[in-house]
C-alpha cells in the first residue's frame, strides 16, 4: 500500500493498513474503499480516516505486530461492556461492533464518569438477577416488576405508550439503570443498520441505549420502543449485553425466555385471556390497552394459541398495509438541551450535575464530558431546566 505526498510514495504494510480502519467507522468510507482497489492513497487522506476512526496516523507506518497487539487491547477494553455476539428475536440480522462503536466507547466512558464523581452509586441490583430462571416465566416477570418497584398493571394503566415508556424509564433510573435514546445529530455515530438497542455491562451503572428511526417491520414507534426497552431490560436482569436486533412482525413460535418474560410483564397471559380478540379491531384495543403495538398484539395472541398462524399471517400484512399508508412526520431538530437530555438520559446528567455543583469537575469539562460539547457553559442553566 503506497501513500502519497508531495509526489513521493511510502510504502506501508497493507495488512496494517485494513486492521486499522477495517472495523472502525470509517470502514464504509470511498478513500477506504479506493485505496483498497487501487493500492495507494493521498498521505491528507490517510489522516483524514485516522483522525475519524479515531486511530493515531502514525501506527499505520508500525509494523504488523505492534498494530496487532493495539487492536487486541483495544477490543479487548471494547468488549468488557458488550459481548461481539449480536443478540437477535426473531430476526436474522446482525450488527457488526463497528456499527455502533462509538456509542459504545460513549457509554462506556460515561460510566466510568459517573463512577469516578458519585461516590454513593452501589452494586446494581437489577444486573443479573433473572440469571436464574424462575419455576415459570410468569414467576420471573413479577420478579423484575417487583425489583424495578413497579405495580403489576402500572404501564397498562399509563394513559399513553409514551408515558408507559416514560414510566419504565424512570423506574429503571431509579434503580441505577442508565438509559440513553438515540437523537440524530447528539450521537458520536450515525446508525446505518437495522438495530434496535444495546446493553452496556457495568456492576453498578448499566447502560441501555434505545434505538429509534425505521426499524422495518410497520411498528408505530412508541408501542415498539415500550417492547424493546423492556426486552433491553430483561437482557440486563438475564445478565446478557450486546447489541440487539428484534423483528416485532416476526411470528416464531419459540422466540427465546427472555422474549417470553418481556411479553408476560407487559401482556400476562391471564389478563389477554380476558380480553375478546375475535377480529383485528379487537386486536387493535388490546395492543391499545397494553401499551404495545397491534403486531405485537397479534403474534401474543398466536403464542397464547388464541387465533391461528394463517390468521395472525393476515392481520399482520394488513397491519403493514395501514402503516405504509399512515402519512410521514418529519422529524425534527431538538435544542440542543434536550437532544443531550434524551441521549445521555435524565439520571446520568443529574449525577454529573451534582458533581458539578460539588467542585468535582469543571463547567467546561462538564460540557465536554458529559454533554460532548453540544451546549457551553453558559447553557447549563437551561439544561438544568430541561432535565425538570
């Protein structure tokens, strides 16, 4: 692999050249791809993809084994928050590490963070305690309601999905679980797969990040994230942390327990027996009902052997009929305060603002640590407000 300045060619070790960038961010990128296909690239683009992977432009003039021995550390710190494996209901997509690695080494440095400057924060009590199943996935649906203190029937009786999503997130902030959404233009990376969350491993201060955007399977967006946050939930309890890919339209028969125990917490199966889901309309007042989606209702209802594959196979392309014809909001910029509030999440900001107020980090290094320099110092006062 020949770089180019000033008219002059170096040579570099081509296998170090494809280790350093190949899973990184910029992997997708056309000076990547050119240099690839034709062995050589400008020495101002070679720092262009170091600089945005986020790798030192010198080590790619290192020898082979040193740049080995980099990356191994590297992944090595990477993968003590996320396992590489994609966990996956029914779906067969998967998401390679570099597609959200940068949120991941994100999240990881906040908790580090937040651990650093909150000296009350104690073992979590949510990180694995479904680790061992329960005599029934009923048993261990109660068990995590009742370890996040929340009443059986509380996000049922919620009088929005939104505010049902509002209502877990709070309860599992209060119980140290972090909780991070994605917000265009907030997030160190842009997602560009079909990706529906992670969890991030720590003893005290886990991380959950929510996806959002088109996840393509015709869900409304608020009754698919109440689903995918208590699955990412369920995760944290079970123990489990990876990305994860979830098909709400999916119909599997055996889906796995932890999507079974999401299922019981928001739709008990005593409870759906009582509910009439002759016709799709039905179906529609009990996902309504639930705080889930109609699909998810559906394939509930397929699972609890209530109505027939063929009959679930034809709600659901109706289903994805009606949402294909629902007209399409444009999404909006936020202010600054709240795209910042909604990704790093209420209760990591208020931990680092109590660290602020006690001495304990600076206002500019608050705003370039905890808010990666999306607001000044000047604005902390307005995020204050924003985080009501």
């Amino acid at each position: 692999m020949a770089v180019l300045l000033q008219g002059q060619k170096t040579q570099i070790d081509p296998l170090v050249f494809v280790a350093l960038i190949e899973n990184s961010v910029v992997a997708e990128r056309k000076p990547y791809r050119d240099a690839l296909d034709h062995g050589q690239i400008r020495f101002a683009d070679l720092v262009d993809l170091a600089r945005a992977a986020q790798v030192p432009w010198t080590l790619f003039f290192a020898t082979h084994d040193v740049v080995d021995a980099q990356v191994a550390v590297k992944t090595s710190k990477l993968l003590q928050g996320v396992s590489k494996e994609t966990f996956s209901v029914n779906s067969r997509a998967t998401v390679r590490l570099r597609d959200v690695e940068l949120i991941v080494k994100d999240l990881l440095r906040k908790q580090m963070l937040v651990r650093k400057h909150d000296e009350t924060l104690t073992d979590n009590e949510i990180v694995g305690s479904l680790r061992k199943p329960g005599s029934s996935v009923a048993e261990d649906a109660i068990a995590l309601l009742r370890a996040l203190e929340l009443e059986p029937g509380a996000l049922r009786r919620a009088s929005t999905k939104r505010r049902a999503l509002e209502m877990l997130i709070a309860h599992l902030e209060s119980k140290q679980v972090l909780v991070a959404r994605s917000v265009q233009g907030f997030m160190p990376q842009l997602i560009k797969v079909k990706f529906s969350g992670l969890t991030v491993r720590d003893r005290k201060v886990p991380y959950i990040f929510l996806a959002g955007g088109d996840h393509g399977d015709s869900q409304e967006p608020e009754g698919r994230q109440l689903f995918t946050l208590t699955l990412l939930t369920v995760l944290v309890a079970r123990g489990i942390f990876a990305p994860v890919t979830y098909d709400g339209r999916s119909a599997a028969v055996d889906a796995g327990r932890e999507y079974e125990i999401t299922a019981e917490v928001l739709m008990p199966a005593e409870e759906v027996l009582r509910h009439p889901l002759a016709s799709l309309d039905d179906l529609r007042a009990a996902a309504d009902y639930f705080k889930v989606t109609p699909s998810a209702m559906v394939v509930r209802a397929e699972h609890l052997c209530l109505i027939t594959a063929a009959v679930t196979r034809s709600h659901l392309r109706e289903l994805e009929r009606e949402f294909a014809a629902r007209p399409r909001s444009q999404a909006r910029t936020p202010k600054p305060v709240n795209g910042v509030r909604k990704y790093n999440g209420r209760e990591l900001s208020n931990r680092m603002l109590e660290a602020l107020d006690a001495g304990r980090i600076s206002p500019r290094e608050f705003c370039r640590s905890v808010c990666g320099n999306r607001i000044s110092p000047r604005e902390i006062g307005e995020f204050r407000e924003a985080l009501g």
